[in-house]
C-alpha cells in the first residue's frame, strides 16, 4: 500500500467484539491504527502487524484520555485521517431498574464519550479526514431491558448518537471531515452473550438473511465509510442488520 492510499485510524472498543475486527480488517489492508480500549487488547491476534499497530488504555467519558490517545496516534504515525468509534457501555436495566446515577452513566460514556473522542480527533484532521460513530437498530425497534437486552439507557443513548452524527458532519464539513454512522442490528459479541436460545431464533427470524449478525458485518461497513469510496457521503446513518426491518 502506498504512504498516499494508507490511512491512520484510531479505533474505540478494540479489545474485543466489532472494534477487534476493525481492527484485524485494517490492519489486514495495510492502515495503520491506534486502539483505543480500557480492557487489554489480544496482542498475540496481531503480531504479524505489531509494526503498525498501538495499544492506548483510556476511557472516552474522558477528555483528557481523549487527548492522550490523539497524542500518541500522532507520535507514533504522523498525520490522522480517520476514526472509528465502536466503544459503548451496555444497559440492561429496565424503567423500574434505573436510577438517575446509572442513566448518566450511560449517556455519559455512549454520548458524551462519542463527542469527546471525535471532538480531539477532528482537531487533528489537518486536510480532511473521517469519522464513523456507532448507533444501533434498537432505536427502532425498542427495548424493554432484562435478559441482556438493551434497556431504556441504552437506547437513549444510541439514539442520540443520531443527532451527534448530523450537528457534527455539518459542523466538520467546512474542514474536510466526513461524520457517519453505522447502526447494527443484533450481532454475536458481548452484548448478545447473555441472549438465551429462544431470543437468539427470534434475532435471526427477524432478518431477511436469517441469521444473527457478526462483528465482520459491521466492521466491513465501517471500513467502508472511512474509505475514499465513501468520499461523497456524510450525515449517514447506514443500517446493517440482515434485513430486520423486513422480517
């Protein structure tokens, strides 16, 4: 890959589930990338790429960890062209569950965690660059919280993600910087490990495709709105969930 065609990209979440895989995916293509985690991230999964590859633990509800990680992007790489925010903090608690402190929290690390990280990151997008952030298709189709599902939290904050997304693509356009979002529909990582069989059939039968999705699905998607083949969209909300509108 050419110094011209190979991107720098911070990636969130990258210890594990979608964020690992964008992780493996760009790196497989050649990027270099700064994984951003507060959990250790595998190592021993990418050595053959350790030459391009950075490990910064921080907390996005931070803004001070934000800009640490931008920091040592740039030390490490030079110029950032890109970022792909995939951490997010899980709520299961139902309406009668909640408690102000714990619906804060959430919104705290979903929102204004999404905001701060792209927030640093756009600072130092000198010529352009892009941003993906991470909704989810539970906006849509609701959820009532228990059985690992998401609660009220949860989807409050994934919906706002939405409205983030649209204020900060115009916001960032005059510089260059592409904002959009992708939003799964359910998908086999950590936050469907509590899933029983039953509500996993029920994932799957609610899909065109017929099955529940994978951390790939998405991290294909988001590599994808980085790249320059998605250089003429922003303020998009790209929905990949098998089909489960229609189902």
């Amino acid at each position: 890959m050419s110094s011209e065609s190979r991107k720098t990209v911070i990636v969130t979440g990258a210890a594990s589930g979608i964020g690992f895989a964008c992780v493996q995916d760009l790196l497989a293509a050649g990027h270099q990338v700064c994984g951003l985690d507060l959990q250790p991230v595998p190592m021993e999964r990418l050595r053959d790429h350790a030459s391009r590859f950075i490990e910064v633990r921080a907390d996005v509800a931070d803004a001070a960890d934000c800009g640490n990680v931008v920091a040592q992007a740039r030390e490490k790489f030079g110029a950032l062209t890109s970022l792909i925010h995939m951490a997010a903090a899980h709520s299961t608690l139902t309406w009668r569950e909640l408690t102000p402190e714990h619906f804060n929290r959430i919104l705290a690390i979903n929102v204004t965690g999404a905001f701060l990280i792209a927030q640093a990151a756009a600072e130092h997008m000198v010529g352009g660059g892009a941003i993906v952030l991470t909704s989810s298709d539970s906006i849509n189709v609701s959820g009532v919280g228990g059985h690992g599902r998401g609660g009220p939290a949860y989807v409050s904050s994934k919906a706002a993600i939405i409205g983030l997304t649209r204020a900060l693509a115009r916001s960032l356009a005059p510089l260059r910087i592409r904002v959009n979002t992708v939003s799964p529909g359910a998908t086999a990582t950590a936050m469907t490990a509590d899933y029983d069989d039953e509500a996993l059939r029920k994932v799957a039968e609610r899909t065109l495709l017929g099955r529940i999705g994978q951390a790939q699905d998405i991290a294909a998607v988001a590599q994808f709105l980085i790249s320059d083949a998605a250089g003429y969209m922003t303020g998009e909300i790209v929905h990949v969930n098998g089909g489960g509108y229609f189902g």
